[in-house]
C-alpha cells in the first residue's frame, strides 16, 4: 500500500467531514472516513471493473 497516496487525498476526508458539523466528535468521522479511502485504494483498479463489494 502506498501510504503517500493515501495521505495525498486526505483532503477528501476532511471535505466530507466538515459537511457533518453538526456531529459532535471530529475523531471518529476522520478515523471512518479514512479506513473508507484506505479500502477504495485497495479495490481501485484501472481497468474500471474495479470490486465495490469486496
């Protein structure tokens, strides 16, 4: 796994998050949210037949 590009796109994360400002703890949502784009790392493939359900 390239870490690097998983940190590169943390951005997306915290764009998501801020929509939810009503939710109390900041934490759990960023801790979500970034197992969310680790897992879509791993099933991304280039070809577009990429496993959503993996």
């Amino acid at each position: 796994m390239d870490i690097d590009f998983i940190l590169d796109y943390e951005w997306v994360v915290h764009s998501v998050i801020r929509k939810f400002s009503g939710y109390s703890d900041y934490e759990d949502l960023y801790q979500v949210g970034m197992l969310a784009l680790v897992k879509a790392y791993q099933n991304y493939k280039e070809n577009g037949e990429s496993d959503i359900y993996e």
